[in-house]
C-alpha cells in the first residue's frame, strides 16, 4: 500500500488541483479499488437512492450554457417551451415517482434567477408538497437571494442543486452569461440558511483533466463538503454549440466518480446526466468507484435517462443471488 493509499477516507478541505489530478490518472483498478474502500468505510456499498428530475419550467433561459438545450441563445434547438407547472401536477407526479421508488424529488426551472411572486409562491407551494409525500426535495432555479433561500430553507427544502459545471479556468468557454463567482455566491447564500448544498459538473465538453480535477478542487473546498454531488457526462444536443461533440469515454465518467469519491468521502455521487449511454456494466463500475444515486426516469430535464425498467434490472442485477436466478443461470 503506497503512503498516499493510507491517507484515503480522511475529510480534507485543502486538497490541491495536483493531487486531485494524480488520483484521477492513476491506473484505474487502483483508482477504483482505493474509492471502492473510502466508499464502504462512509457508505452502505448496497445502498443506491433513486432520486426522480422533473422540468418544471421548461426553455427561454436567458444564459446561455453552451451544451443547454433550454438556452434561448440556442434558437435552432427544437424545444417546446412551458411554462410553469402548476402544483397539483408536479405534486402528482412526484406521488408517482414515489411509487415507482424515488426517496428524492428535484425539481428545475429554466431561470437565471430567483424572482419574488406568484412563480416562486408555486414552488414553495411544490417543496413544501414534496416533503408532506415525506420525500427528499431539491430544486434548480438559478441565483437567488438569502431571503428567497431562506423561504425555501423554511418550507423543507432538503437540497438547492447549483452545478459548478467545470473549472474556473475552462468556465467561460463554456458560459459568459453569469460569472463563476456567480455561481460560489450561490452556493454561500444557500450553505448560510443549513439546506443541503447539491454541487457537480459536466465532464466531455472538451476539457482537460485540470480542468476536472480544479472542479473537484472548489468543491472539495466547502466546509462541509457539498452533501450531493453529481457527475454529468455531456448529452450532444442538436442545436447546441457543443451539439459536434463525441460522447466521452465510460471509463473516464468511471475515474471521475471514483476522483470525486477519494476527494469527499461523504457526499452523495450522483451518477447523472449521460448514463442512459452506457451499458449496465459500465454503470456497475460507476457503482463500485463510489457513485451511490441514480436518476430513475426515462427524462432528465430536456434529455434521456435509462428507463424505469432498465433500471429496475440494473438494481436486480446488483442485489443478491435468488434460487431461482441460479437456476435460470444453470439453464
């Protein structure tokens, strides 16, 4: 065992851009066995949550975020604009999602920001909905003030999802419509109120392992550690800036999790956005690197998930052997 290797599972906030970035190329059995080790010293190793994402207010983004298909800077992306929803539909279908098994409900709204009113007297109307269907809420609704994180913090809010995307340095390739201190400050207001702080990026938009590592760098900088981090591999999207893109290598989706899990020991990894792409082994191999949530549904936001049944046959394939799984093997 290398002198660095005995130093996994410790909680650190001062972790360097270097380290962070020589984890992430380190040969990947050895990556994913050390995350493999941190995750079952902080988590239950057979424990996925299946959180379900619903677009309550779907294009028109005045920002525009190069791979978002929702920006109204994209104007050849083929999107149907909604407004937004209205309580009752969005608190049925989170009972529905409950019902098919989500614990977590998130909520996104194509905003910049935060605006006081009817629009934002809805949306306490739905977390507060949410937690009565005694499930986890989180929502995406762009920058806010304290006051407004204060509101959400006081009808139940168990997360505020506010993505870093990627580095500092690659940041403005990406978005120019609202800064990176943006998004930190962000961040702040929700940490100040005690809601949980939701906080990853994308990975596959053409940056470099700096730029990922300088990503987990940030977060892992937080005290505490944001409690749910998720892991988006780009979705090309016609349309978008970002639409000529390939899709990434699985394996690099694989050393990212297990980076991200080394880096924060106790957070939530959220295996996100551009899982509906890989096969079920690969997504395993997520699960064994330290990811320990899903998105359960066929949509996340504007784009594909794995559907329900596939992933009912992902989490059956990962739960113990039966008798008769045996047998069916034998035959």
């Amino acid at each position: 065992m290398t002198e660095d290797a005995k130093q996994d599972g410790v909680i650190r906030h001062d972790w360097s851009v270097d380290e962070i970035a020589s984890l992430y190329r380190l040969p990947l059995l050895e990556l994913a066995g050390r995350a493999n080790a941190v995750h079952r010293q902080y988590h239950d190793p057979n424990r996925v949550q299946k959180a379900s994402l619903l677009s309550i207010k779907t294009g028109g983004c005045p920002e525009n975020c190069a791979y978002c298909p929702q920006s109204a800077h994209h104007r050849e992306v083929d999107l149907t604009r909604d407004l937004l929803m209205e309580p009752q539909k969005v608190l049925a279908m989170a009972a529905t999602a409950k019902a098919a098994g989500a614990e977590r409900f998130c909520m996104g709204a194509a905003w910049r920001q935060v605006r006081d009113g009817k629009e934002f007297d809805a949306v306490i109307e739905m977390v507060e909905g949410v937690r009565r269907l005694d499930m986890e809420a989180c929502v995406t609704l762009g920058m806010l003030k304290p006051h407004q994180a204060e509101r959400l913090a006081k009808a139940g809010l168990t997360a505020y999802n506010h993505n870093l995307d990627t580095s500092p340095e690659f940041y403005s390739r990406i978005i120019t419509t609202r800064t990176y201190q943006d998004r930190l400050e962000t961040l702040s207001t929700v940490r100040a109120t005690g809601v949980e702080l939701c906080s990853g990026g994308i990975i596959g938009m053409g940056e470099g392992i700096r730029d990922r590592a300088a990503m987990l760098q940030v977060l892992s900088g937080f005290a505490p550690h944001p409690e749910s981090v998720p892991i988006n591999a780009l979705v090309p999207v016609e349309g978008t800036p970002l639409a000529k893109r390939e899709r990434i290598d699985p394996l690099e989706l694989v050393r990212m999790v297990a980076t991200a899990r080394l880096v924060m020991p106790q957070s939530t990894v959220r295996l996100s956005a551009g899982r509906s792409s890989l096969t079920r082994e690969a997504q395993i191999l997520c699960l064994m690197a330290g990811a320990n949530s899903i998105f359960y549904g066929d949509t996340l936001l504007t784009t594909p998930n794995a559907g329900i049944g596939e992933d009912a046959e992902l989490l059956a394939a990962i739960g113990p052997v039966n008798d008769d799984s045996e047998r069916a093997s034998a035959a």
